[in-house]
C-alpha cells in the first residue's frame, strides 16, 4: 500500500492559532517544521479566524490611554476570583499566575507581527456574585480574529526560514508510533487522496483545540451544575475539535483533566448561512433586551444581562425545564445593541474600514438585522405582543408562552419609566446605567428606556440555544507544555518530546481558566502556551 513519507525536526498537529504561533516560533530557530492541518488551506487559522479578536492584556498602551488604572496582582485576583479553582487544581493555577505575568510580551510579540488593536478598550465578564474583571482589558484587534490571523499566516509565508516549512492541509492526524518511550512519528490520512501518510519527528505538538466541536462529548462532559444537557446545543466550535487526540493522549498514558469545564454561550441561533453540520451564530445580547424563559418569563432573582458572567447565564437557563430561552426587544434596540460574537457581520472592523464601522456603531449593524429577518426563522417580528406572543409558540409549536405572562414580563420593567427618574427599581436598569457610565460602552448601549413603545415598533423576539465554544480542560501540561503522564507516581513526569499547546492543553495545564474566563484571554494564553513549547524544543 501506498504511503507518503515526510520528515521535520517537530510536527506540529492542528494549524490554528496556537500551532501557527509554535511554527513561527521554530522557524525563527531555523528548525524544520510541518504542520498537519485536517481543514482547507483557506480556513488556516481555525477558529480564531472566525472569533471577534478580543485580547487579554494587562497594563496596555491602550488601557494607560484611557487612565485605566491595571496591575498583575489585580489581575491576578480577578482571574482567580472568576476561576474558581478546586483546591486540587495545580497546574491550571501554575499556567494562569505564568500567563498573568507575561501579557506584555505576548502584546509586544503580536504587535510585531503588525497587529493593531482598537484604541478603546472594552469591559465584559465584570462579575456578578464571584468579581469579574474590576477593569476594562478586552482588546479587540483592528481586523478582528481574521485580521490577526491573517498577519500571522502573513508573517509565517514570508518568513526568512519559510523553506524549512511543509503545510499539509486536508491531513488527518490518527495516531503515533513509539521507540523506547519516545514518540518516533504521527500516523494519518490524506482526506482528500485517501493515502495514508506518516510524519517522521524529533517532536510533537498538539494543537488541535478542544473537544466542544463533539456534541457527542459536550454531552458525556456536561458539568452537574447544567443540570442535564439541552435537547439542542449548537456547534459554535471548530467542526474538527473532536477530541480525537485527546483519546489518543489517554490512551498512551497522558493526562487529561478538566473536560467538564467549558465556555460555551447562551445566546447562539442557527446560522442563516451554515458553513457546517448544526452551524451556530453567537449573538450578542442587547442589554436592554429582556431576557426570559421558553414561558415568556424573566429569570431570577436577578435578571440576566450580558457582559457580567456568561456561566451563569447558561446555568439559569439550564436550570429551565425547557433548555432555551427569549430575548425580546425593539427594532431601535436591535439596530443599536445587537450584534455577533465573532469577524462575520462585522465588516467595518473585520476589513479595517474606519468610516463603515463608525457608522455601525452610531447607527446600528443593519446588513446584521437584515439578514437575520429575510433568514433565521428564529428572528421573530410583530405590532403587537399578542402578535408577538402568536408568533413565538407557532416557532416551537407549543402554547408554552401565555400572552398575559409575557404581557406582565414587559409591563413589570416598562413601568418604571413611568416613575420618576429618581424611584427606578429594576436590577437590570441598575446594569445599563453602570454600563454606559464606561465610555467604551457609552455608543453601542441605549439609555435606559421601555421596550414597548410604539415608536420603536417593531417588537422582535429571538429564539436562542446554548452554543457550545471552548474547552476549559484538556490535556494536562507542565509549564513547558510538555504533556504530564498520568500511569507515574510522581506527578510531574512528563513525555519527553510530547507537547500540548492551546485549547488542547486547556489553555495551560488542562484548565488554566478554571470554571470561567475573563475573556480575550484564550487567543492570549493559546499564543503564549506556543512559545513556551517551542523555546523548550529549541533549548533542550
């Protein structure tokens, strides 16, 4: 039987961020490298190509601009605040004290490539009742996940060394072979030929993300505070992040810890144009969008609101009898705060284009809301809420959502604007005003205002399912990415060339994130557990 042969100094597996930041990394060593990439030569880059590009830094140029007062140790308390670590965890703990001390070089490493960032800063994953991030350190990158992308494969194509590097696209990784304890090669198949190859390698890197593109072990993994998992979860993940090698690295006697740990969404739709199989758009909640149960009612005791903590939004949910929920909102709400959690359908920034995403943000993302009412059945219209109400239980083809429930939902927030200014009483006015005290979110959040009125007509309601993300756990790494074997009595033996980088590694230790994450956080510690692989495969 045929079989094609090839051979590098280090294989890297997976040709996402984290794999093409390993590859620069080697290439500037003048190591011979190859990359064994399952997709399409135009999807390099995975999901991060995809993703909105928000970073994670700690004391930027940006933040200083702003008079955004940060530090580590700051830093560091709101990330373990957030993470909840068990008090077992260790290397997680480990890979975030690392990574929380690093934020500067990877700033200075990605703007070496030619990488931008907006001026403003932005303030998400603030907390609820664990402290989120006290400060505002999301930085979105001029260009978004794509344009990042798109500097770094520009970097890689155009690299002195590029002649010591091979990309095999449409290659499947499968397995590996061993010699004295030593991993000697990847095993896999040409998708497109079906010819199966082997890569000969002093080292191996995995960087093949996570598992939640697998419903099937989004599913098996399902955390106990979700409850049961939904009857519908949309794929928000890379199609290829299956877990494949995860199973591979158990099987060897490698450690995995933490697969029940993930970030996934609460606000996810059906793509109106789906690239692949159960195909999720993860929108962005309005904030002043009420947010309510398959029935048509809020969920408490404290209302749900983007930007706070994204876990608890999917554990409120969860704990419904019927997994899914509603936001319903205005069309002058929409055109201001409604918008996408990712490149697609944000043009302005995606293609640098300043006036087109100025105009967005003054005047809404109407190709978004276009789209989303000529295309996704769960993007709902009405003149009136009992035409609304009608309208809702046609989409699921149930009576579950009573008018006058979803009547009284509106009226209890609507009727505080018919109070003086100075008696509001509504939590989630409380969290608009704070909102909108922040400049970066001052433009794209309305004032607090009803939601029934007649001059913001029409009433849109939105049928939205969890969406699986990210991986919080993977393969468990020490602090060279190096993957640590779970068959040894001492806990830090690890493979001698076998390394685990990015979402595989969950972020760092199998769960540098603990429960949740501050966001911006995993393009950052995907491009720093990279260069903590490559400089150990370059100076041992």
């Amino acid at each position: 039987m045929k079989i094609s042969k090839y051979q590098a100094h280090t294989v890297i597996v997976g040709g996402g961020i984290a794999g093409i930041t390993t590859a620069i990394e080697l290439l500037d060593a003048n190591k011979k490298v190859l990359i064994v990439e399952r997709d399409f030569e135009k999807n390099f880059g995975g999901l991060a190509k995809e993703s909105f590009g928000g970073m994670f830094f700690i004391n930027s140029p940006q933040q200083r601009f702003s008079k955004i007062n940060d530090s580590i140790s700051q830093a560091k308390k709101d990330w373990f605040s957030f993470a909840e670590f068990s008090e077992e965890e260790v290397w997680g703990k480990k890979w975030a004290e690392a990574f929380l001390e690093s934020t500067d070089c990877i700033y200075k490493w990605v703007r070496s490539k030619k990488v931008n960032f907006f001026p403003v800063v932005h303030w998400v994953e603030r907390g609820l009742f664990q402290p989120g991030n006290s400060v505002p350190r999301f930085h979105m990158v001029w260009g978004t996940g794509h344009g990042l992308i798109e500097a770094l494969v520009t970097h890689l194509n155009t690299h002195p060394n590029r002649n010591n590097l091979t990309v095999l696209f449409q290659h499947k990784a499968e397995d590996f072979d061993f010699k004295n304890g030593e991993l000697t090669s990847v095993r896999g198949i040409n998708e497109a030929t079906k010819i199966p190859f082997i890569c000969k390698a002093d080292n191996v890197v995995l960087a093949t993300g996570g598992i939640n593109g697998s419903m099937q072990k989004v599913r098996k993994y399902w955390h106990k505070e979700w409850r049961t998992p939904p009857e519908v979860i949309l794929n928000g993940s890379h199609q290829f992040s299956d877990g494949l090698m995860h199973d591979k690295v158990q099987e060897i006697g490698g450690r995995i810890a933490n697969l029940n740990l993930m970030w996934n969404y609460a606000a996810g739709i059906p793509h109106p144009y789906p690239k692949r199989n159960n195909h999720g758009l993860s929108l962005v909640p309005p904030k002043s969008a009420l947010w309510l149960n398959y029935k048509g009612e809020r969920m408490g005791p404290i209302p749900l609101v983007t930007s706070f903590d994204t876990r608890y939004l999917v554990t409120k949910i969860c704990e419904q009898e019927k997994q899914y929920s509603w936001q319903i909102l205005n069309k002058k709400i929409a055109y201001k705060e409604l918008g996408v959690s990712g490149s697609e359908f944000n043009e302005g920034i995606k293609n640098k284009k300043i006036v087109s995403f100025l105009y967005s943000v003054l005047k809404g993302n109407k190709r978004l809301i276009k789209a989303l009412e000529k295309d996704s059945p769960n993007y709902i219209t009405a003149n009136s809420i009992e035409e609304l109400a009608q309208k809702m239980n046609n989409l699921t083809g149930t009576n579950d959502v009573d008018v006058e429930v979803l009547k009284a939902s509106i009226d209890s927030y609507d009727q505080n604007f018919e109070r003086g200014k100075d008696i509001w009483n509504d939590e989630q006015i409380r969290r608009i005003i704070h909102t909108r005290a922040y400049k970066g979110d001052r433009k794209r959040t309305l004032k607090p205002q009803k939601l029934n009125q007649k001059s913001a007509y029409p009433l849109i309601a939105i049928r939205e399912f969890i969406l699986s993300r990210k991986s919080l756990g993977g393969i468990q790494t020490n602090l060279n990415s190096q993957v640590l074997k779970s068959n040894s009595a001492q806990t830090t033996a690890a493979f001698s060339n076998l390394y685990a980088v990015g979402e595989a590694a969950g972020f760092g230790g199998g769960g540098s994130h603990g429960k949740r994450a501050l966001e911006g956080t995993f393009l950052a510690t995907c491009i720093f557990t990279a260069q903590k692989a490559a400089k150990h495969i370059i100076n041992k």
